[in-house]
C-alpha cells in the first residue's frame, strides 16, 4: 500500500476499514492510520469524511456498471444471456458478502438521511442499474420489461441478504435458477421465438 499515491492509499484504507467495521465506526484518523498518511493529507484530496465515503462508493458502483457493459461485449445481441451474466457476477460475489455484506445495503443502513452524498452515489447507481436491466429485458423480449427487471433486482438483493444471514442454503444456485426462469418467461410470448437464444 505505501508504494501507491496516497490518493490511492486512502481510498484503498477506506474500503478496507468501511467494509469490516462500518463507516460510522471508523474515524479519519484511522484511516489515516492504516493509509500511513495525515488526517491533512486526507482533508486535501477530500474535503469530508462524507466525501470521502461517497468517493469509495462511487468507485464500488463503477464496479457493477463495468460487469454490465462486460456482459453485453461477452453477448453481443443476446440481451438474455446479458441478464444471466450479470446474475452470474452477483453470485460469484457471494462469498464476499456472506463475511462483509453489500457494501450498498451497510451503507443505506448507516446513513438514513437521504440528503447524505453517498447515499445519493447508492441511489443514482441503483436508478441507473435498475434502467441497463430494463433495458436488457426489453431487448429479450420479456412481456413486461419493468415488471422482469424488478423481480430479477428482488432476486438478487434478496440473495445477497440472504447470504449475508445464512437463512438459505445453495443460494447462488438458487438465484440462477430463478433468473433464468425469469429470462424464459418470453418464450411463451407471441414472436418471442426468435430470441430464445437472446
């Protein structure tokens, strides 16, 4: 970690320290700590804890919007097999969860105030998310696009809380099934057999 830019080092402290012990827990000066920084040094390249907190969050969103624009390069015209890769991404990021949690889902938690800015990163994100999977729905050909996209979102958030309590046993196999039953679902609409494959 001393060999990154400090920049980089915090940011890297952060996620480290928000993710196993909570944002509201971890104090600047332990980030500082563990980035082998400053306190002053943090306040330069971010002007709050709170900015600090949406900058992590931000680059955890990007994240999942990389795993979507990678499925649809992997599927090129094949919205349906586009829904199952993003499924199959949530489930092979399982076994993080099931000790960490959803890095989204620990945040909401921790902040109720909807004004926060890095809830507003969680909020943005989720509303773009929720328009690609509505989209790729649409594109296969499911009778009620929105309708698909909310039961998948249901699906996999769901999944993950699952995980992260261990109410349920072989969930990625679970979801997988479940989605892919979702998916099939426009098979029995009129001129959706063209894009079984899709």
């Amino acid at each position: 970690m001393a060999k990154l830019p400090p920049r980089e080092r915090i940011l890297d402290a952060a996620e480290e320290l928000f993710q196993n012990e909570g944002i509201r827990r971890v104090g600047v000066q332990t980030i500082a700590e563990r980035a082998e920084t400053t306190k002053m040094a943090i306040y330069r390249h971010f002007e709050t804890k709170d900015a600090l907190v949406a900058e992590w969050l931000r680059i955890v969103a990007a994240d999942y919007q990389a795993a979507f624009d990678r499925v649809e390069a992997e599927h090129p015209g094949r919205p349906g097999e586009q829904i199952m890769g993003i499924a199959r991404f949530i489930t092979e990021g399982l076994p993080a969860i099931s000790y960490r949690g959803c890095p989204f889902i620990n945040s909401l938690a921790e902040l109720p105030d909807r004004s926060h800015p890095a809830r507003q990163v969680i909020e943005e994100h989720k509303a773009q998310q929720t328009r690609r999977l509505v989209g790729m729905c649409a594109a296969a050909g499911l009778p009620d696009p929105g309708q698909a996209a909310a039961e998948i979102t249901f699906v996999l958030e769901g999944a993950q809380v699952s995980t992260q309590n261990g109410s349920i046993d072989q969930v990625g196999d679970r979801v997988l099934r479940i989605v892919e039953g979702i998916v099939g679902q426009h098979r029995a609409s009129p001129g959706a057999a063209r894009t079984v494959s899709g």
